[in-house]
C-alpha cells in the first residue's frame, strides 16, 4: 500500500495554517492566569456589607489587620464545618457573616453585644 503513494514533484510542502483550536500565545497565556488569579483573590478575600461599612463607621470601630485575618480565619473554619450563617465574637465586638458569601453581614460594638439576640444564625465561632 505505501508503495501506491507518491509525492507530485514540484508542489512545495508547507505547515499547516494555524487554527483556533491551537495555543494561545504565552503573552495571552498570562492574561488569563493574571484574571483567574485575581478573581480567586476576590473570592477568598473577607467582603464587608454596606450595613456592617456603616455599623463600623456609625460606631468607630476600626479593624486591624490581624483583626481581620483572625475573621477570616473563622470564617474558613467555619466552611470547613459547614456554617452558614454564623456570629464570630472577637474581642469585644460581634460580627455576623455569611460563610459562603464570605461577607461580614453586620457589626456590633461591645455596648450594644449585651443587649442583642442574634437569629438566623447557625454556628459561631468565639476567638
């Protein structure tokens, strides 16, 4: 059978034409490992609402860095447990956050903690 195939002389062999299936360029390759990388930063970064922007505000309250890492920390504990909506206790303040949301819902300060009933939560975490 391959003694049946024959090459016509004088038709010059070339590549073929590249397809849309093939390879991005490595420039395009980085682009996008750039955009998945930052979008999994903002899925693992700690989101406040505005009600808990303008409890913080309305009450002075200022987070710290190790603040807010140790919220975040709970916040992954708690997915690991399977939280839904929880209250964390740090400190002297209370924060009720949506675990899958990754977004801290409301914030209280240490006068008004005392006198509230938190619902509709379903785990905390005290740190």
């Amino acid at each position: 059978m391959a003694d049946n195939f024959q090459i016509p002389r004088g038709i010059p062999i070339q590549p073929p034409k590249p397809t849309s299936t093939q390879k991005t360029p490595k420039n395009s390759n980085k682009q996008v490992f750039q955009k998945m990388f930052l979008e999994e930063l903002e899925k693992s970064a700690l989101k406040f609402s505005a009600h808990a922007e303008k409890r913080l505000a309305l009450n002075n309250i200022s987070l710290s860095t190790q603040q807010i890492n140790q919220l975040e920390d709970a916040v992954d504990r708690l997915a690991l447990k399977g939280g839904k909506e929880s209250l964390i206790m740090l400190d002297d303040l209370a924060f009720v956050v949506s675990v899958a949301n990754k977004t801290v819902i409301t914030a209280i300060n240490k006068e008004r903690v005392k006198e509230n009933v938190f619902t509709n939560i379903d785990s905390a975490v005290i740190t």
